[in-house]
C-alpha cells in the first residue's frame, strides 16, 4: 500500500499505534492476514481483535465509529495518491469472471492490482485498492450492488477512470422490483465517471439512456464478435466475458494475447473436475440468478453434448414475488435442452422439476448414488444454499 500517515487516520476513529509507526503500508480487517506495518481496522466483532493484529506486527488499530465510512476514507486517501488507472466492473452476472480475464489479459504488460475473487463490496473494495502501491499502473476493481446508490457509494471512492457493465438483468429483484430499476442502479458506475472517463457497455437498451453525456467516450460491445485469439475455455457466456474484457483492454492500450488465453478464474466458477470413471463435474455453485443459470444449463448442454448430463440446481434467491415463475422459466428450459437428470435444492427449486430435495447435504448424497461413469454434472445454485458441499462430497 502507498503509506499513510498516522494523522491521516486520527480523525476516523479511536487509533491505537505503536510507540515507533509514524505511517501504515497496508490495510487488514482480518488480524490473521496483518503483516508488519499494517493497519488494522476493527469491523464488527473486530474490537476483539485489537491485541493480535498489534501482536502481529500491526503498526496501528483503528476502533471506528463506523467501519464503512473509514474503510471507504482510507481507501480514497490512497486512491487519491496514485498514478495507477482504475478499472471498475459491475453487472448482474459476470463481474468476477470478467476481472478474472482483463486481469489474465492485462497483467503480462501492466503492473496490476486486482480484486482477490469477490471482494466487491463496502469491506472488499476499500481492501483491493489499499492494495495499491507507489508503482502500479492498473486497479482492477469490481462492484456490487444490493440497492439504489451502493454503486454510487463506492464509486465515490474508487475515482473509475473505465466503468464497465457486463449486462443487465434480473438480479436482486426482491431490493430493486424492476429490471429497469436493476439498470438505474448499474448505470450509477457511468455517472461517476469524471469527463473523459470511458463506458464499456453490451448492446443494452436499458442503459441507453444514462449514456447520453457528451463528456465521455462510450464503448459499446458485440458480444457476438469473433475473437482476435484463441481460449482454453469455451462456454458462451465466458466468451461474451472476453469479448468484453477484450474492449477493456483496447481502451487501456494492452497488447492482446498471442497465443491460448488461459485464465484461472476464482473459485466456484468455471471449474472443471476430474473424477474417476470419466466423470465430468462443472462446478458453478457460487450463485445463481435466471440469467448466469440459463448461461450455465446451455454450457452443461453443449459440453455435455453425447454424455448424460446431470444437473444439481438450487434455489435462485432475491427474485421477489416474480421468484416461482422464474424458476418455472428455467425448469421449462431443462426439459428443452433434455438434460436427462435434474436434483433441485430447495422450496423454489421445485420450479425446476426432476428430483427435489430440501437441502444440500441431501443434494450430496443423492447425487453421489446416482452417478454413473462418464456423467457429466452442473452444479449451480444461489450461494445461500450451499451447494459448495455438493462437489466436495464427490472429491473428498
């Protein structure tokens, strides 16, 4: 992190340092993750924690009044200190992925900061940009939403030279109500931008609207385009990811690649494992909402395409009233791709029809008898009900 004075932070809260630190050069909320010279800030429970990250080598601890709003201060003081460009991504689905491939792209020519996995929210995005240093050149950073101005909020702080959208859709219905309340609120990341700052969208008429500023380029992109390179992946949407990522890039000025694009995207996302008999398990099981779970059955179809197909699908959360239809709409899109065998998780996953049952543990064990060699198994559902015990229950 570029160091921050001591009287920086004083204002923010009750800082407890030690005798010899006059600044700090990194920032935990974790006291098992400090490092020497860290700040600590206490979040939550975090209090209780005080003594081990000083234990630790923490040159401070910080007791604020409220978390968020220092977590957010410290983060701008040191955005406000660097050269580096801000790369800001948000979108119903694809956020993370498409950070995992702008990073894999850019990376090789840019000193470059990237979110770890999903730390997209208050805690995560004031953490990845104190992880900023003197010599950076690129900030990958995504954002999440839960409501109306949360984009807003942190990008009040992140200072996005590039906002990106990756697509509009029903996510978080239950806070929003409409799509087009769900657009409203990604399309705060275009108003943050300051003039000359650059929107990459995907052909959404639902954001043609907040792009009618004349003081910023807008970069629309073909999802549909052929790609300059070849990937080690193939599903559609990861493809309509790179695409996009690609567009990034270009604005950036980054080379593209040359050869095989490989990405190691973050965990519970486009994992493929290998059991024995020549089983197949497409692990996804990070969330879901009716967009990335067609996404996901389409991809099962495709590369499952002469194998029995087997789908473990959980429930899909936050959908608001329109929940039970929408869930009706992805059963109706299981029986047109033939997917031979469905295990649903969950009171609204008895939309997707197959076999039910009512938790994950359940789930694990039914589909632990009912494989049969050279099965190929999607494993998908919102992060609520825990279907990560699914594909650990097949490789334990």
């Amino acid at each position: 992190m570029i160091p921050l004075e001591l009287d920086v932070l004083e204002p923010l809260g009750r800082l407890i340092a030690r005798p010899w630190a006059d600044s700090v050069t990194g920032m935990q909320v974790d006291s098992r993750r400090i490092e020497e010279g860290d700040l600590f800030v206490a979040v939550g429970g975090g209090t209780d924690f005080v003594e081990h990250a000083l234990a630790r080598g923490a040159a401070a601890a910080l007791v604020p009044a409220d978390p968020f709003s220092a977590l957010a201060a410290i983060a701008g003081e040191v955005r406000g200190r660097s050269t580096a460009r801000v790369v800001a991504i948000t979108g119903s689905t694809g956020k993370t992925s498409t950070k995992d491939i702008l990073t894999s792209i850019c990376a090789p020519h840019l000193r470059t900061v990237a979110n770890e996995g999903n730390y997209n929210t208050e805690i995560g995005v004031p953490l990845t940009l104190c992880r900023l240093e003197e010599d950076t050149e690129l900030c990958i950073s995504e954002l999440a939403m839960r409501g109306p101005g949360q984009i807003a909020w942190l990008a009040g702080f992140v200072r996005p030279d590039i906002a990106a959208i990756t697509n509009i859709g029903p996510a978080h219905l239950e806070f929003l109500g409409t799509v087009e309340s769900i657009a409203a609120a990604k399309a705060e990341l275009i108003a943050s931008l300051r003039p000359g700052g650059i929107a990459v969208v995907p052909p959404e008429p639902l954001l043609e609207p907040y792009l009618q500023r004349d003081d910023i380029v807008v970069r629309r992109v073909d999802l549909d385009a052929p790609l300059p390179f070849p990937t080690a992946y193939g599903s559609r949407h990861q493809l309509a990811n790179t695409r996009l990522a690609v567009a990034i890039a270009d604005c950036l000025g980054v080379p593209l690649p040359q050869e095989e694009l490989r990405v190691e995207f973050s965990k519970h996302r486009e994992e493929e494992l290998e059991l024995a008999d020549g089983v197949l398990v497409l692990n996804d099981c990070y969330n879901a909402n009716p967009v990335s779970m067609r996404a996901a059955l389409e991809h099962l179809a495709e590369r499952g395409a002469g194998r029995r197909r087997v789908a473990v699908l959980g429930d899909m959360r936050e959908l608001g009233p329109d929940g039970p239809a929408y869930h009706a709409e992805i059963g109706e899109l299981v029986r047109r791709l033939g997917i031979e065998h469905v295990i649903a998780v969950g009171e609204l996953a008895r939309g997707y029809g197959g076999e039910w049952v009512g938790t994950a543990t359940e789930a694990a064990d039914r589909l632990r008898s009912e494989l049969r060699p050279g099965d190929i198994v999607l494993v998908k559902g919102s992060l609520a009900v825990g279907l990560a015990v699914v594909a650990e229950n097949l490789t334990d």
